[in-house]
C-alpha cells in the first residue's frame, strides 16, 4: 500500500513539473505579435534605406494571417525569416556584405529548374504536394544570402518535381482493374 501511494505521488510531483515545462515551448500570440512587430520596424527601417524586397512584405503579411488561426510558433517562424531578410538585404546595400556570384547564381539557376520541372510535372498532373512550397523555401534562403541552403532546397524541389513527372507519365495509361470497375457499378 505505501508503495502504490509512494508512485502515485511520484506522478502527480512529475505532472506537475512537466506540465507547466511543456507550455514554456510554446510560442504565445503575444511572442508571435512581438517578432511581427519587430519584423515591421526592420521592414520600416529597410523601405526608408531604399530597400525593396517585396519577399520580406509577403512573409510578414503570411505570419499575420496565421493569428487567427493560432498557428503562433509559424507566424513567428515567418517573421524572423523576413527580418533575416531585411538584415541581409540592408547588409548588401551598404557593402557590409559581397554576395558571391557564383552562389548566387548557382542557387538561381537551381531554383529555375525547379520552377521549370515543377511547371513541367504540372502540366500532366504531376505535381506533388510540397513542390511549391520547397521553391518558396529556396528563394526565401536566396533572399536570406543562404545560398547553400537555397541551392539545397531547390535541388530537392527540382528532384520531387521530376519524380512527380515520372509517376504521372508512367500511370498515364494505367486503367482500372475490373473488380474495381465492378465494385463501382
């Protein structure tokens, strides 16, 4: 008996001590409203340097639009990816940073074939799922001055687009078999 009320203590402490921990992970609204606020004084600061990069605008705009939906630790995501955008757009226009060409245009290249494979796989209905959002991705990285990632990113985009190719075309021809033609007469 002293053994089970002893466990049964030694959960209810562990509860209580995880619980709350558990609730410190998450991202709050106000945390969320906080980072989108402060992406909005970067973007500020960014439009008043001669910055313009419409990219970092569409991120704070889609972290604002998931509030609603409670998808707070997102929202935040979205806004420090556009202030990475900003710092880094201000970064190369004062010269405090050189881009490195040939990255550069490494991961643009990349992230046209991407685009273009991902046209392609569209084009026979094709297309898988995540394809669009792995280019985003890769230009968000681009627009960060993250070249390796972004040519990382549109790689694997570039690769599911022409697997999605693939699968469309090789089921192109597929028929039903008859016992699912009979099932749905």
């Amino acid at each position: 008996m002293k053994t089970r009320r002893f466990s049964t203590r030694l959960i209810a402490v562990a509860l209580m001590v995880l619980i709350p921990a558990t609730a410190s992970w998450a991202t709050t609204r106000d945390e969320a409203e906080a980072a989108i606020a402060e992406a909005k004084e970067l973007r500020e600061k960014a439009v008043a340097a001669g910055v313009e990069d419409s990219l970092a605008s569409d991120m704070i705009e889609q972290a604002e639009s998931l509030l609603p939906s409670r998808q707070y630790t997102r929202a935040q995501q979205y806004a420090y990816w556009a202030m990475r955008q900003d710092e880094f757009a201000m970064q190369l226009a004062s010269g405090e940073v050189q881009v490195e060409d040939d990255k550069a245009a490494a991961a643009e290249s990349m992230i046209a074939a991407a685009e273009a494979a991902r046209e392609k796989a569209d084009a026979v209905g094709g297309e898988w799922r995540d394809v669009a959002d792995m280019i985003k991705s890769a230009k968000t990285f681009l627009g960060a001055g993250e070249f390796d990632q972004a040519i990382q990113a549109a790689s694997a985009a570039k690769f599911q687009a022409e697997r999605g190719y693939e699968q469309a075309m090789g089921e192109k021809d597929a028929d039903m078999p008859i016992y699912m033609r009979e099932a749905a007469n």
